[in-house]
C-alpha cells in the first residue's frame, strides 16, 4: 500500500482545483466555519477537542478532512452540522450564521440544506427502504406529497437499489444500507452533502464503491464534506485537510 | 421485540395506505414489540374498565335495587305496639300527614331446614290481601294470599332452606308448639333483610293460619308513609309520635317501640343504603388507585419507548425533523394505545359491571335486569382513557425530545456523565470490600424519576396492604372490645314471669356450670330537653358486680352497690348518638309510659349493637313494677373465665335442655362465639376485597419494577458487557439484578411502611363507618407490616426473574457492538 | 506488597499448577479459525481460515482496514465472539469449546480488556472499578483487594483518584485507570482495541509506554489499531486484510 502524503495529494490535484477555484471565486462559499472552539468540560478539567477551526467549502467541491481517532473529526461533522453547539466560532451557510437561528429554524435549516451520512448507516429499522428516503421529504414538507413516492423510488435507482425498495434495512447488506443513507441524504436535494467515516464500517471494495457513489454526486453538482482516518480514501477529494489534536495541519 | 422484518396485518394496512412516512413509522414501531404494546394497552384497559366496572355496576345497583324496593312502596316508619285490630290503620290513614297505613302482625319463629337445622323465621301476616300496599313483595311462584296451612317463603330463604313449592315445613312458634305447613308459593321481598345477612328467614301466612297455630288474630306493627316528597328522621318520628299519642294510646293500645326501618337509613330508604353508598366509595377509590397506577405503568413504558428511540430520535432531528413534529409522533404512539386500551376497557367494564352487580344481587336479593352502556359513563372512561395517558406521557416526551442531537447520537449508552448528584456522591462513601453489591446499591438511585414512580407504586401498594390488615385488626379488636359486654358462655331469654332466684338456682343445678346471672331487660326512650324522644333504649337491670360483663369505661366509673340510687351506666353508642350527655349530668328516660331521671356515673365502649343503658338490677325491676323477674339467664361454666368453644357449645346444650325440661323456657340458647359469627363473616368479605384491592396494586408494582429492572438493563447493555468482559459468569449478573431489585423492594418497605401510618386509619375509619356506621378505635397492624416484608421479598425476587435473565442472555459482542 | 510482585504470574493460575510451558509452545494458538456471519442480507466472511501463534511476552500488534476482520480476530481470542469453525487454544486451552459464562470467568483470569471507550463503571470509584473483577472471580482474600486494586493503581500512577467516581478523570486517567483493571486478576493476556482511539496523541504516547513496560514485565499484549505509528511500536505485528492475513 502506499501511501502519499497531503501535501502531494494537494500539489497531485492543483492544477484541477486551480481552476475551479477561479470559477468560484467570484461565488461566496456555501459554507463556512470560523475559529470554531470545542471544550469539553469534566469534573476533573476542561478538554480541548477542537482549538480554532477556519474552513470553509466552495459549491462543487469534494472536501476531505482526514485525522487519527480523538483528532476531533467528529467534533468538527457535529459543529458543522449545528448537531452540536460550539464553545466558540460560528458556522455561516451562504453568509447565514447558523447558531443565531432559533433550534426550531436550525433544524429545519439542516433538514432542507444538509444530507448527513452517518459511519452506522442510522437507517429506521421498521421502515422499508423507499419509506426511509421518503421520511425525510415528509419531515420537511416541501416537495409536493404526489411526488414523494416517486422521487424515493428515483433515488433508489440512483444508488441503484430500486430493486431492493420494499425490502426493511435489515435484509440488505452494509454497503447497500449506506447507498440508501445517501439517498435518504438526498431526499431533498440539498446542496451540500456531509458524511462522518461513512466507509468505517464497510470492506475495502464496498468502499470504493461508495466512495465513487458520492464522487458521482460532487460531478452532478453537489458538495461533500467527509471525514475519515482512510488515506484511502484521499484520491476521491477536490481538497483534503488534515486535523490533529483539534487544529488544522497546514 | 419481534422481528422488524416480521410483516403482518399492521404492516399491510399502514403500506397500502400510502402515509406519510412518520405515522407509518409509528405504527410499525407499535406492532414490533406485542408484548410491551399488550403491557400498556391492558395497563389502560384495567385502570380505565375498572372505572367502568364500578360506575356501571352502582349504576345498576342503584337503579334496579332501588326500583324494585321503590315498587314495594316502602314504609317510612314502624310502630310495634300491643296486639291491635286493623281498624286502626284506618284510623291512623286519617291524619293529615300520614300517606298510608298498613297493620302487619309480625311473629318470631323457627324453621326446620331441610338439613335438620332450626333456623329463626320471621312470620308476616298481611291485614287485607286485597289492599296490600306497604311493603309488598312479590309472588315468583304460586298464589297470594296464601290459603290456611300454607306459607309462602321469602326466595332466598326458600333456596338457603332448601324447599321448593309443595314441600311440607316444619314451623315451631313459642312454647316449642309444633306446625306443618305446606310450601305454596315462592316470594320476592326486597324490604326484609335477606337470610344471607341476617339468618333469618321470612315467610307469609295468612291469619287463619296464624289462629290455627295458636295465636290471637291481631296486628302488632303498623307500617306509616309519611306524606311529603323526602320525608327525614325526624319528620317521620314526630308522624310516629302523633300516631302513637292520637290513635293507638287513646284506643288503649300501648307502643313499645316506633323504629325506621334499616340499618340507619333515613325513612323510604333501601335498609342497606348507607352501607352500599360506602362500599361503592371503598370501590370509587379503588379504582383511582387503578387509574393512577396504570398512568404510572404508561409513564414507565413511554420511557422506555424513549430510550430504546433516542438514537432514532437524534437521527430524526438530524435529518430535519423539529421537536414538535417529534413530540406529535411520540403523542400518536400514546393515542393510538389509549384508544386501544380504551376500546378493551368498554367490555371490561361492562363484564365486571356484570359480575359486580349480580354478586351484590345475589347478596342483596335483588334482580339485575340488564347491563347498559351509559354515556355519562362512557364519557368518563372515554376522558380517563385519552386524557391520562396523554396527559402522564407528556411529561416523558418532552424529556426525551429535549436532549440534544448530539448527545441523542453520540452520548446515549456511554456511561460518561457530567454531573453527579448529592445522593451519588454520599452513595459512593459506603464502603465494601464486594464492589458488585455497591454496583446494584448505587445504580438503584441512578435514575431517580424512573425509581420514583416504581417507588411510589409498590409503596402504594404496601400502604394499603398494611391499611387492609390494620382495618381488619381494629374491626377484631372493636370485635374483642365487645366481648366484654358479651362475657358469657351461654345465655337463654326467659318468658314473662320467671323469678331471677329460681332461674339462677335451676342454672347452678346443672353440672358444668359454676356461674349464673339473672338480668332484667326493658325498653326505654330518651327524652331530650326540648320533650322530643329518642328511639328504642336497652334499658339492662344487673347485679353491680356481674361477672358477665367487663365494662371498659371511658369516663366515669361502673355502678356502685347502692339500691335505688338512680345511677345509671350509658354507652358509648347513646353518648355519640345524643347530645348532651356525659359524666354527672341527669337524663330523662321513659320506661313503660313513665319518665324518670337518672344520674349518669360512666360511659362505657361502644357495643356496635345500638345504645344501652345499664342500671342496678333493683332499681330497674322497682321502675317495671316486675320485682325478681327475670328476663335473660347468663351462664359461665366456671366464674372470672371465658369458657372455649367446646365449653360454650357443652353448658349452652345443657341449659337449653335443662330450662326447657324444668318448664322455664323454650327458647334456644346462644353462645358467645354464635353471638359474633355473623359478624366475622362480614369482616370476612370486606378483609378480602381490600386485599383484593392491594394485591392488584402489588401486581402492577411488581410490573412496574421487573420494567424498570428491564429498562436499566437495556440502558446499561455495555455496562453488562463490561462486567461480562472482566469476568463475571451468570450467576455474577443475576445477583447483581436481584440485589437492585431487593434494594428497591426494601426501601419501598420503608416507605410503605411510613405511609401506612397515615393510610391505614383513613382507610379504616371509612371501612367501618361504611359499614357499620360507627367510629372506632384504630389498631394498627404489625402483622401486617411483617407480611408485607414477605411479600416484597418475593416481588422483589420475581420481578427480577426476567430482567436478570436477560442480562445473562445478552452476547457480549452484540452488546459492545451495541450503538 | 511491591508494585513489582504484583504482577508474577505470568500464566493462568486456573487450575492447580500450571506446567511451566516451554518457549517453544505458544500461549495463543489458532488453528484454522474462520467467523462467517449469516446476516438476512447474506453471508459475511469475517475471518477466513486463519491459522496463527502467539507467544508468552510478545507485544503484537493487529493491523487493518475498516472491515479487514481484525477486530473480529480480537474478539474471538478474548472469547467474546465464538468461531464459526477452527479452533483457539489459549494456553492450551480450548477456549471455542466454553459455554458463554464458563468464559465469562475463564477471561476474567486469563485476559485482561481495555477498550476504546475505558468504559468504567460510572457508579463504582476507581479503585472498586479495579477491585471488581477480583470480586467477581472470587479471587484473593477479602482483605487484600483494597490493597492490590492500590499498588496497582500505583503502578499506573493514578491512586490518587482512588476514591474519585470515573467521570472526574480526564480520558487519559480513564484508560490508565481501565489498564489497572484489566491487570487485576494478574491475567498473562492483555487484549486491547484501540486503547488511544479517544485519547490526544500525547496521552496516547504514555498509553503506548505503559504497555510496553508491561510486556517487559512478562505480559503477553495484543493490540488492534488501524494507525500504523502505533502499530509500529509492537514487536510483531499482524496484518489483515478482507479476513485473511496478509503479514504476520
């Protein structure tokens, strides 16, 4: 196996990114993260687990935040995606600070702009597939009900599950659970995708497979945001940022 | 949990109707754990059809038990007075306020059973047939008016006799004169208090029988109604009075007594209606206690819902789900229980109103004629059924929605937490070297709401189990109490005219009988301050030193050996029943159509059998002018000790025999045990419906706390895996549950015991005064507190049977995969 | 008692006495050993027909991909996962032939586990955490688990939290504090799934040194981590790939 360093992933992919970057550089980032602070706080002490995080991420890209475990990946996915508040710092999307929204349009917010990828699929056990992709058009509500059922089943077929529509989670495999989850992600077509080690518990081929999957997303015109500790996984990404210890490397 | 892949009815139903993804999530999650979705539906269904059960049932009580007493147009008051002819009640139907009045002659008899047992009857003649009007019963077979030598038998005391019509019955009246009648008919009479209660049987003959049998054709009770819509006491006992002093006195007709008839019942009443009203609301308050414990039962359920969901949850919230939409889809889970539980509580309850109703006919002697759905009812189970759960499940939903995404995702089942209570941190001073007990000891107090409800549950259900045993044992000890006023062996009445010398001499003749007593007995009326008369008196003449009493005096002291002191001994049950007496102070008594004043030197305790006066034997045969008379021999086999059982049995046969052989009396005798059997009999059902009562609250503690047990497991699966992991087998893990369990039981047995102070004479003092409309002395039950240790031990041990088992079966893998 | 006689045994003392086990006989000795879970969505082959041996002292490290099979590999080693085929001697012990809780107290004495997430019992303070499973294997008197459970906090230098509850601890303390446990029964297996996985890198650096004084201490130690510095510090290490080893 060998392994490349960021930086060599960074000058391997320049010369692609240059130019998309000077495409958007005229467009404000669809989101953004500035001098986000995470500290836990125990009885015996406070714990850093994020020190100042700037990132932000331009529409199109394939973003890739890799780190060790306890680097403070998650912490960053919880931030990001308002699931958790931060000491400090905001989160903006497309000039919006998100923790000024009360929890109720925050939620929403997420619902309607965000499609979050979970290590663990979080598929709902007693619902069948497409009932699972459609929960999430039913939540927000915006998408016409006569065109649910439809754009469920259009989604599935997307991952290329439509066969698999009728079946609960638990019949189908782990990489085919992680395809729905990104339908589901998908349901109402946010711009911005985000997923938390969504290969960490899938073999090395099912992998690739979904990591081509979300590739295939970023060309038809979505964002991602990933973070995982597969160097793997790296060659997928438009940008990749490395964390240690709660800071960005580089 | 069933298999989330399982399909069924539920599944199809909620798939073809294309739903919104939410309530179809909802409705799966229901139909994937049956048995939990049957724990909370039957939890409403119990509580709620138990409202229905007793709302139905004195709803049809009241209405068929008073309709047909109603129908038999009840008399509001009686007058027993010397045998009169029916003229009078012409007479007396002339007053201005008297409605109605009917001459009754009643007379005290005996009935040989089928089995070979004489048993009391009660013979009623009818003045007219024709105008039978007051008090009527009602023929179920056969003919009224019955023809001479026939009799007709009241149903219940046909059935219990064992005799059907056409049968021959051996009758005996006074002086042990002997009858056969033949059996022509078969009565419904809902005015007498049924054999059942009372051991006496009635039966209706007409008055050429009577004759036949010996007996003077007169009358000696007139039945009044009264006119006026709600006639009170003491409407109806001036009416008597006027009765009494315009008609039968002026006709030389003298009243002995002027009674309303029941058992404390005001006039036109059924004779049992105090006594029913209590019962219905000693079951009113069981079934808010059912009410209350199933809301506790749901609140323990839908937090477990919660937490087996607050993953789910923080995902819902993650993909765009605001808690209201969350809390809505929690609410429709409840709904959809409470509809459920509601709908099985409607037949519930009507069954149970079913079975209620036809026990209380059975024991009432009424018919029940139909089971209906009332709305008001209805209404009410329909309120308690949607209403509570809701309104108990809120709480829980809130909670469980309120945290976090974050910690909803990430946090649930890790142990780490960011505060620790005061109660945890005093917990981990105790020392051990065993750190599994401190383990099962401290993870008791974790989850401080969820223990508080198992807590109050099963301390609800020890107070009233202690309060159950602490009646029961104030009933005995009031029992015991009036013993002292029943302090013999055996007692046998004497007809008019048998001198007290040769009674006591005839009774200290038969071998095995060391101690005898003559009384003298009257009836006498209180007569107030402003002229008004009390009902009928006791009046006991006794010998100052009698040894077949032990008064027990609550102020004062007992009669002093000073003939014709005027000093009298009042009881308890006269000095609550009338204002104005107490120690020192005169009173004003009739006896035989004379007032005279006495001096009250004591109050003894209560009797429970109506108010008495006791004064000196002398001084009461000089106020009857029936000097050395004797009206009751009381017997002791041996003086200063209560004689057993065998004993009572042995000297009541022989005196019986005896006094029947030497002329003196045919009467039967009676022991003291005979005296009370009825009444334990009484105390007998009542101790069962009220632990009835606290085993079905203990039932649903031991519910509440094997689902706690469970819900702590499944929030600790990793815990369990830990322990697992570093090495602890089966036995390890059983012990730990069983040890929480038993720490839970035993504080709950703590507070049970706390509450039961307070529970127990609340629950007694409103038993008795339902039942016997007297106040009594508390007692408090130790026994009952020691047997409710023994039950909680057990209910601790089985309620932890399943969880524990669990705890073992779980894999470790599976439960630190557990996410 | 000193922190050095604390832990002697180096090999299980179930049973009377231990034959003392040659150099050349492994104490870890899987023959043939593959894990196949039936899922409703299929077959899935964790581990493929793996043969391997571990001796007495090594410190090896289990390396791998997401999904590679090497935490299965962990887990039916501590005999908290059953093989679906093969079997595992430990010690020469068949431990795939124990019933579920006969391993429960047989992995109690033999190995020690330390977990990504300490996962210390919150109600208990660390020194009960540490005297635990000598409770529950019912192992040295009464009197002398109090002062065990302290030399070997010692040893991992946190008995000044003795008394505290876990939650008062900072990861670092946490995992040493789980270290002291699993060393409590004296087991000659130490057995850890990513042990730093939630620690910074620089507690996760005196995690490492402590495991590295334990197997100088005659400790055998087996590690499963997915980051190669770490797998770097072991003697050995044991590379798996979709369920097969690929280096060993």
């Amino acid at each position: 196996m060998t392994q490349l360093s960021v930086q060599e992933y960074q000058k391997q992919y320049s010369d692609r990114t240059l130019a998309d970057i000077e495409e958007y550089s005229s467009v404000s980032p669809l989101i953004e993260a500035r001098d986000l602070w995470k500290v836990y706080q125990t009885p015996s002490a406070d714990v850093p687990a994020l020190k100042g995080i700037t990132l932000s991420i331009q529409p199109g890209e394939f973003v890739i935040v890799v780190g060790k475990s306890g680097a403070g990946k998650s912490t960053l996915v919880n931030l990001i995606t308002a699931i958790d508040i931060p000491t400090r710092g905001s989160v903006l999307f497309r000039s919006q600070s998100i923790f000024d929204l009360p929890e109720d349009q925050r939620t929403r917010w997420r619902g309607k702009n965000l499609g979050i990828v979970f290590q663990f699929f979080q598929l709902f056990p007693t619902l069948t597939i497409w009932e699972n992709v459609k929960i999430s058009m039913d939540l927000l509500g915006e998408i016409p009900m006569s065109e649910r059922k439809e754009r469920a089943l259009d989604l599935l077929r997307q991952v290329g599950l439509e066969q698999h529509a009728r079946k609960v989670p638990a019949k189908i495999s782990g990489g085919q659970q992680q395809r729905v989850a990104i339908a589901r992600a998908l349901a109402n077509d946010p711009p911005l995708l985000i997923a938390d080690e969504p290969t960490g518990n899938l073999d090395s081929r099912t992998s690739e497979e979904i990591m081509d999957l979300f590739a295939s997303f970023v060309a038809r015109g979505k964002s991602v945001l990933m973070v995982t500790h597969d160097r793997g996984a790296l060659k997928w990404a438009s940008r990749v940022v490395e964390i240690l210890d709660g800071k960005l490397l580089g | 949990m069933g298999k989330p892949g399982g399909r069924n009815l539920g599944w199809e139903v909620a798939r073809m109707m294309n739903l919104d993804a939410r309530w179809i999530k909802i409705w799966r999650d229901l139909w994937s754990n049956k048995t939990r979705f049957l724990l909370v539906t039957l939890s409403i269904a119990v509580g709620v059809g138990t409202i229905g059960m007793i709302y139905n049932a004195s709803h049809i009580i009241q209405r068929d038990l008073y309709a047909q007493f109603k129908r038999g147009n009840p008399a509001h008051v009686f007058l027993y007075a010397a045998p009169f002819p029916k003229e009078i009640a012409k007479a007396a139907q002339g007053l201005r306020e008297v409605k109605q009045a009917q001459a009754r002659r009643v007379v005290r008899a005996e009935i040989r059973s089928i089995k070979g047992e004489d048993e009391n009857l009660t013979l009623h003649v009818v003045a007219d047939p024709s105008a039978f009007e007051v008090n009527r019963f009602f023929m179920e077979q056969g003919e009224f008016p019955p023809r001479v030598r026939e009799i007709i038998l009241e149903r219940q005391s046909a059935d219990l006799l064992g005799y059907q019509v056409g049968d021959s019955v051996l009758v005996k009246l006074a002086d042990d004169r002997q009858y056969i009648l033949t059996v022509s008919g078969i009565a419904h009479d809902v005015n007498e208090i049924p054999f059942a209660i009372l051991g006496e049987a009635s039966g209706y003959v007409n008055m050429d029988t009577l004759r036949w049998m010996g007996e003077i054709p007169l009358y000696n009770r007139l039945e009044v109604i009264v006119e006026g819509e709600k006639v009170g006491k003491d409407v109806a006992l001036e009416v008597a009075e006027k009765i009494k002093k315009r008609v039968l006195e002026p006709a030389g007709y003298p009243v002995f007594s002027i009674r309303i008839p029941g058992v404390g019942s005001d006039p036109g009443d059924h004779w049992a209606h105090n006594q029913i009203r209590g019962f219905i609301l000693i079951l009113q308050i069981m079934s808010v206690m059912a009410t209350l414990l199933s809301g506790g039962l749901i609140i323990n359920t839908i937090s477990a819902i919660l937490i087996q969901q607050t993953k789910q949850i923080g995902i819902l919230r993650a993909i765009g789900a605001s808690r209201k939409q969350i809390v809505s889809m929690y609410l429709l889970n409840v709904l959809i229980f409470s509809i459920v539980g509601f709908l099985l509580a409607i037949p519930f309850g009507l069954i149970g109103s079913w079975w209620l109703a036809n026990f209380a006919a059975r024991f009432l002697n009424f018919d029940v004629s139909r089971v209906t759905l009332t709305w008001d009812v209805l209404l009410i189970q329909f309120g308690v059924a949607i209403g509570m759960p809701l309104g108990v499940a809120i709480f829980p939903i809130l909670n469980g929605t309120r945290i976090s995404v974050y910690d909803a995702i990430y946090q649930f089942g890790l142990s780490s937490r960011k505060r620790v209570s005061r109660l945890e941190k005093w917990l981990s001073r105790i020392r051990s070297i065993n750190p599994p007990l401190l383990l099962s000891l401290r993870n008791t107090f974790r989850q401080k709401t969820r223990l508080a409800f198992t807590l109050g549950t099963l301390t609800l259900a020890g107070a009233m189990f202690i309060a159950s045993f602490s009646t029961y044992s104030s009933l005995t000890a009031q029992i015991r109490d009036v013993e002292r006023y029943v302090a013999f062996d055996a007692r046998i009445s004497l007809p008019r005219g048998i001198s007290k010398v040769a009674a006591e001499r005839e009774a200290l003749r038969i071998e095995g009988i060391g101690y005898a007593e003559a009384w003298a007995l009257s009836e006498g009326v209180l007569v107030r301050a402003d002229h008004s008369e009390s009902q009928g008196i006791e009046i006991v003449g006794l010998p100052p030193n009698s040894k077949t009493i032990q008064p027990k005096l609550i102020a004062g002291h007992w009669l002093t050996p000073l003939p014709n002191s005027r000093q009298v001994v009042v009881n308890a049950d006269l000095a609550t029943e009338e204002a104005g007496i107490d120690v020192g102070k005169e009173i004003q008594i009739k006896i035989g159509g004379k007032t005279h004043t006495f001096t009250v030197v004591g109050i003894v305790s209560k009797h429970i059998f109506g108010p008495r006066v006791y004064m000196d034997y002398i001084s009461l045969t000089r106020l009857t002018g029936r000097h050395n008379e004797a009206d009751e021999i009381r017997v002791l086999a041996e003086e200063g000790k209560l004689g057993s059982l065998a004993t009572q049995d042995l000297v009541a046969e022989k005196l019986q025999e005896r006094f029947r052989n030497a002329g003196l009396s045919k009467q039967n005798s009676v022991t003291r045990a005979s005296f009370f059997s009825e009444f334990t009999e009484v105390f007998n059902i009542i101790l069962f419906v009220l632990l009835l009562m606290a085993g079905l609250l203990a039932l649903v503690g031991s519910l509440g706390l094997s689902g706690t047990l469970g819900i702590n497991i499944m929030e600790r699966m990793r815990e369990i895996g830990v322990l697992r992991a570093v090495g602890a087998a089966n036995h390890a893990l059983v012990k730990i549950v069983l040890a929480e369990s038993l720490v839970v039981s035993f504080v709950s047995w703590v507070m049970g015991a706390i509450t039961s102070a307070i529970s127990s004479p609340i629950l007694a003092a409103v038993v008795i005064y339902a039942v016997l409309e007297t106040q009594m002395n508390f007692r408090y039950s130790l026994i009952g507190l020691a047997l409710w240790f023994g039950v909680i031990l057990l209910i601790g041990v089985f309620s932890s049977l399943l969880p524990a088992r669990r705890a073992a079966q779980l894999q470790v893998r599976e439960v630190l995969d557990y996410e | 008692m000193s922190s050095v006689d604390i832990l002697k045994h180096s090999l299980p003392h179930v049973g009377v006495v231990m034959e003392t086990t040659s150099p050349t006989k492994p104490l870890i000795h899987l023959k043939g050993v593959s894990k196949i879970y039936q899922t409703d969505a299929g077959r899935f082959v964790a581990l493929d027909n793996v043969d391997l041996q571990i001796h007495q002292g090594e410190f090896v490290s289990i390396v791998g991909k997401s999904g590679s099979g090497k935490t299965t590999l962990i887990n039916l080693i501590t005999g908290i996962d059953q093989p679906s085929s093969g079997e595992i001697y430990i010690d020469q012990k068949p431990v795939h032939l124990l019933k579920e809780s006969e391993k429960a107290v047989w992995r109690g004495l033999t190995i020690g586990v330390v977990f990504q997430f300490f996962q210390l019992l919150p109600t208990l303070t660390v020194i009960e955490n540490v005297m635990l499973p000598m409770s529950l294997c019912n192992l040295y008197p009464g009197n002398e688990r109090l002062e065990r459970a302290y030399e070997l906090l010692k040893l991992v230098q946190v008995e000044h939290q003795a008394d505290q509850l876990p939650s008062f601890l900072s990861g670092g303390e946490q995992q040493r504090v789980a270290i002291a446990r699993a060393l409590a029964n004296d087991p000659p297996i130490i057995a850890t799934d990513e042990p730093t996985g939630n620690l910074d890198s620089h507690t996760a650096e005196t995690i490492m040194a402590l495991f590295q004084d334990l197997t100088r201490r005659g400790k055998t130690l087996l590690m499963v981590t997915h980051d190669p510095d770490l797998a770097a510090r072991a003697q050995r290490t044991i590379a798996l790939a979709d369920g097969r080893i690929v280096r060993a």
